[in-house]
C-alpha cells in the first residue's frame, strides 16, 4: 500500500507543485483552491466517477472527453481546467486525488497553515472546534484547519491527526487496550 502512495505521490508532486507554481503567478492560489475543492467533492460524492478514474480498461480518449464534459459542467478557472485536461491526456487521472492533495498541502504550507484530520464519535460543535483549533496552534504554532469526520464507532473522544502525529483519546482504543491488559493478567 505505501509502495502506491510512493508512486502517487511520485506522480502528484510535478503536476500539484505546478499548477501552485502557475497559481501564485497569477494570484489566485484561493480561487484555484476553491476549483480543486468542488473537483474532489465530485470524486467523493461519487463512486462511479472515482472508478472511472483510476480505471485502467477506460481508453485515455474516452477519460479525456469525459472530463471536457466534467470541465464544460464545473465551470472551473481556465488554470484547473487545463490542468484536468493535460492531466487526462496524459493518462494519469488515476493521480488526481494525489495532485489535489499536494496542490493543497502546497497552499497551506505558503499559508503558515497545517491540515488536522479530526475523528470523533459525535459532530463537532462549533465551539468545540474553535477550542481544539486554539489548542493545536498553539502546541504546533502554525494555523489549523480542520478535516473533520464523525465514527460512531469511536464511542467517545477523538482521534487526532496532523501530519506524522496523532493523538488518540477515543474510548474504542482505551476499552481496547483494557481488554489486552486483562488477558494478560489471568
């Protein structure tokens, strides 16, 4: 699994790092953000478009046609429209989750900013947000946005990610290792 990570991660980097490269020439790292944010809700909302995406059966031609569809339907700025096309026509749509994922790590990083993936039982409520914003910035010192997501099967707590770090105070880990603990006393 990590030895496709490396490979995505591979392809990601010169695709993302150049399209950050063309955005922040042309001022408009925010706006192409916000293109790449309603490109990935379309890859999330759907999985029949992200099979279509890594499928190795589909011809590149039909990819391509695909996402001048996809294209002609977003509207997005001329920078992530060309960047979907030369990305189709390359044959490498399989990386385009990579690709936004890097373009957005490269925006943070120009903002100061880190990614937090949040896991927790329940919603966050607002004010819980704000705290554990408040909290993290000031162990870690740059800004934090939050990626949050709910796991009933948590129970409780949270499960705190920001880059090779996590925190994890959820219930389901605690009962967990109380269970290991007491097979090993009897």
């Amino acid at each position: 699994m990590s030895a496709s990570r490396s490979v995505l991660s591979k392809i990601a980097r010169p695709y993302g790092s150049a399209l950050f490269d063309l955005a922040s020439e042309a001022k408009a790292v925010d706006a192409v953000e916000a293109d790449l944010d309603a490109v990935a809700g379309l890859v999330d909302s759907s999985d029949d478009f992200s099979r279509f995406l890594v499928s190795p059966t589909i011809a590149t031609d039909a990819k391509s046609a695909a996402i001048d569809a996809i294209v002609e339907k977003i509207k997005p700025g001329d920078l992530v429209a060309n960047t979907l096309r030369l990305v189709a026509r390359n044959g490498r749509l399989f990386a385009l989750v990579a690709i936004i994922a890097e373009y957005k790590r490269l925006a943070a990083e120009a903002r100061n900013e880190v990614s937090a993936e949040v896991v927790s039982a329940a919603p966050l409520t607002t004010a819980q947000q704000t705290e554990l914003v408040s909290v993290l910035k000031d162990k870690i010192g740059k800004d934090v946005s939050l990626i949050a997501h709910v796991d009933e099967s948590l129970i409780g707590g949270l499960v705190v990610k920001v880059g090779s770090q996590m925190i994890d105070t959820s219930l389901k880990t605690k009962l967990s290792a109380m269970k290991i603990a007491m097979k090993g006393v009897s």
